[in-house]
C-alpha cells in the first residue's frame, strides 16, 4: 500500500445522500464544504464521485458548476452507497513494480458499518467491486472487517493502527491481535504495525488513526494533543505520545514526532463532535485541511506547512461536515498513480 503522499491518479469519492444517516437535520450545507473540497481536488488531480444514479449525477454536477467547480476533471460512477465514507468503504489500492511496468490491485476488506452501528450497509461494502472492475484490476478479499481510517501507512512497510478500533469485538471477534497484524502484512505488504491506544473522545469508528496521527514521510508522524487537562481526550492523547516515543520503523529508525494542536471542544444538541486536524487529505501538491472556526486553526495549518514544506496547504472550513462524525480524509480514498488510468 503506498503512502498517501506519493502520486495520485486521482481522488474517489461517495456523494451524500439527503436520505442518509450522516447529516440528520443538517444536510443543506453539506454539498457546498463538498463542492469547495472539490474545487481543490480538481486543480490537481481527478475526481470520481460515487452516486446513486443518473438524477443524482445530473443534480450533483449542476451544483458544483454553480459552485463554480469545473467538471474537467470530474467523472461521476453509478456505484451507490448508503452513506458517503468512502475512506472506510470504497477500495484500497495496492502498487507493485516502478514505471511503465507498475501494476496495480485492489484489497476488498469487509465493511460492517463500524461494528454493525448503521445499517444498512451492503451497498457501501460492495463499492470496492466495482472500483475493481471498472479498473480491470485484481482483487483479493481478505475475509475481514477493516476501515480504510483505521490504518496510515509510511508506503515503506510501516504500518499505524489503534487497539481501541482493531480489537473491539464488534469487527473481528475471532481474531486476537496477532492474528490481525498477519492479515494487515499479508494483504498491505508491512512488515511491522505500530499500536496506539484510544481515540478521541466523539468518534463512533471506536478511534479510527486518522483522527490521530499521521504519517507525513517515511519516518515523521504528527499527532494531535489536547492542552486542556480537564478535557477527556487529554490523557489518552498523552498516553499515545507516550508511546510514539518508542516506536521505530520497519528498519529500527526511530520516528520523528511533531505535536499538532487541537480545536478545543466541538457540540452539536450536546454531542461532542470528533473535530481534529489530523483528518488531513494528502493531494498531488496539496494538503487540505479541516479547520474549525477556532484559534487554533492557524497554528495547525503552520504545522502542517512546516511538515510539508514542498506542497500547498489549504485550510478548509469543515464545521458542518463535523456534524456527520467525520472530515476530508474520512470522506476520500486516494488511487495511486499508474502507466495508463481509464
């Protein structure tokens, strides 16, 4: 699996549906933060979008044209999904060999909706198929429940997960974690997985990584810290620290930390919402980044520029996208480059 930095053929996305569970009572404002991720996006690479059938592609590419989104580099599928977290349901593509000779496959996890919270969710576990097919490209099944936001790999070998999210019994519970790190080598190509502990306080994934700590290169990660002692999520944030502290990479390196601030606390009718800087998109030449209408907003986007020194770093307000539990990283699915992308 190669590391969300290195070259894209493109970005996939699952378009929200009104009908769906994500943005109960606050759907209206959800297609414009799409739109304005979108505006991005095209700039640097293609778009696929997931939607539900032809209506729904007529009336999401009238939007985003009044949005002012060009569709050059928009392709719409007719793969439909229940809800639109196409980091956790659509396709995870794997590379082998360099060049005109790389090839490419896709990893078809199970998907059961986070522990089985929201169904129903067959279609959304099937998207990954149809990625396949259309690509023409190989597809192994692993025959295990995973979320694409429960792992960051560095694209060396390495990969970072959480306790909290692959060993909760309401995705594997025959597994033990042994049995789960054979599964993420055999089927991701690492050789070594790293364990953090919880996530944060608002995350109904069980504390997917990527609300966390990311890697930024091969041997960097960026975690989130909360200053507040009195808040919930800042012992569990320093016991995280605690153990980047003593993490190495796959050949004994030790990893590089750097601290990234959090929003302070997120509501919405009294339910903590899971607001973190962490949830980054890694584009080509690009990095765009949730902000909170909050103080810290400008402190994260500098930390992120500092990591990414070569690549534009973009804040985009996600306060309404927050609502649905989940930000840019959780609602995209990065599809390395290749010799030749239909």
């Amino acid at each position: 699996m190669p590391a969300e930095w290195e070259p894209h053929a493109g970005t996939w996305l699952t378009w929200p549906r009104p009908e769906g569970i994500s943005f109960p009572g606050k759907y209206e404002p959800v297609p414009d933060v799409y739109a304005g991720f979108i505006r991005h996006l095209v700039e640097v690479e293609d778009v696929h979008i997931n939607v539900w059938n032809r209506d729904k592609e007529e009336w999401v590419a009238g939007l985003l044209r009044a949005r002012g989104v060009s569709l050059d580099r928009v392709r719409f599928h007719h793969f439909p999904a229940y809800e639109p977290w196409c980091r956790d349901h659509g396709p995870v593509f794997l590379v082998r060999g360099e060049g005109a000779s790389r090839e490419r496959a896709v990893v078809d996890w199970d998907y059961n909706a986070w522990g089985g919270k929201y169904p129903p969710h067959d279609l959304d576990d099937a998207v990954p198929r149809h990625v396949a097919a259309l690509r023409g490209l190989p597809l192994f099944r692993p025959g295990i429940v995973m979320e694409g936001g429960a792992l960051d790999v560095n694209g060396r070998g390495t990969l970072l997960t959480t306790e909290s999210c692959l060993l909760n019994p309401n995705r594997n519970p025959s597994l033990d974690r042994a049995a789960i790190e054979r599964s993420l080598c055999d089927h991701l190509g690492v050789t070594k997985v790293l364990w953090l502990g919880d996530g944060i306080e608002g995350d109904d994934t069980d504390g997917h990584v990527d609300d966390l700590t990311r890697f930024v290169d091969a041997t960097t990660v960026v975690t989130i810290m909360e200053d507040d002692t009195q808040d919930p999520n800042h012992e569990r944030l320093v016991e995280n620290r605690r153990r980047l502290e003593t993490m190495t990479d796959q050949d004994g390196t030790p990893l590089r930390v750097v601290e990234l601030p959090c929003p302070g606390r997120l509501e919405h009718e009294g339910q903590r919402l899971p607001a973190s800087y962490a949830n980054f998109y890694i584009a080509n030449g690009s990095v765009l980044v949730p902000t909170f209408r909050h103080a810290n907003d400008a402190r994260a986007l500098e930390v992120l520029q500092s990591v990414f020194p070569d690549r534009r770093v973009v804040g985009i307000d996600s306060t309404e996208l927050i609502w649905g539990l989940g930000s840019f990283h959780c609602i995209s699915q990065q599809e390395p480059a290749a010799g030749s992308i239909q």
